[in-house]
C-alpha cells in the first residue's frame, strides 16, 4: 500500500515503527527489505537484503540466503542500479554451497570439488556447517 500511495510522511513514520523507535522493539529486517523494495528505494533494499542474508547464513537458511540476494540483484539490474562487489560476492558463495549438493546428486564429483574449495576458502561464511 504504501508503494501505491507515494507518502513520504506515512512512509517514514512507518519506517520508524519498523525499527522500533516508536514502541522500542525493533521488527524483522525482511519488513524493512520489503518497505525499501515496495517504495522502489533499490539502494536501501540492497544494504538492508546484504544483512539479511547474512542474518539468514548464520543461522544456516542458505537457500533464503540465496533467493533474497538473487532477487535484489535480479531487481538492481532491472533498474539499472550499480550492483555491490560484497552483494556479489556474497551469492557467489552461497550458490557454490548449494550447488555442492545438487553435483553429488549427478554424481559429478570434480565440480563439487572446484565448489567446495571455493566454499573452504570462505568457511566462516558458514558457520552452521562449519565443521
């Protein structure tokens, strides 16, 4: 709604309920993700998408990593929107992680290899599969 309506002081006042300044407990990151995207603030999305994948990757929910940063970048590039290396970066990893399992699915062990050396490189990005 808040995308349709184009009020900047609505928006605002929203964003401040978000973050919790106005009842001091501050809400999920995805809402101000979602805020940003629907408001078409792509560069604040960006930032606020890197935390929450990050967030997401701690925790060891690598496949909503990924979809959140995929969709970001995905929407960045349709807008034209210089993409940060650290975004990049960041599905990069997650990707090679998750294709890991799907090589060894094939059976096709050598590029699960090259992925995993790739991840091994990383491995404190993943601190749930650490080990």
């Amino acid at each position: 709604m808040l995308g349709r309506l184009k009020d900047e002081n609505l928006s605002t006042q929203f964003y401040y309920f978000l973050i919790g300044e106005v009842d001091g407990i501050p809400k999920d990151a995805k809402y101000i993700y979602q805020l940003n995207m629907a408001l078409g603030k792509i560069q604040e999305a960006s930032s606020t998408a890197i935390l929450i994948a990050q967030e997401e990757q701690e925790s060891g929910n690598y496949e909503e990593a990924h979809k959140i940063l995929f969709s970001t970048i995905r929407d960045m590039k349709f807008n034209k929107l210089r993409i940060p290396m650290a975004m990049h970066n960041k599905l990069m990893l997650v990707h090679s992680y998750i294709l890991v399992k799907r090589f060894v699915k094939m059976q096709d062990h050598l590029s699960a290899a090259y992925m995993l050396v790739r991840v091994a490189k990383n491995i404190s990005s993943f601190p749930a599969h650490i080990v």
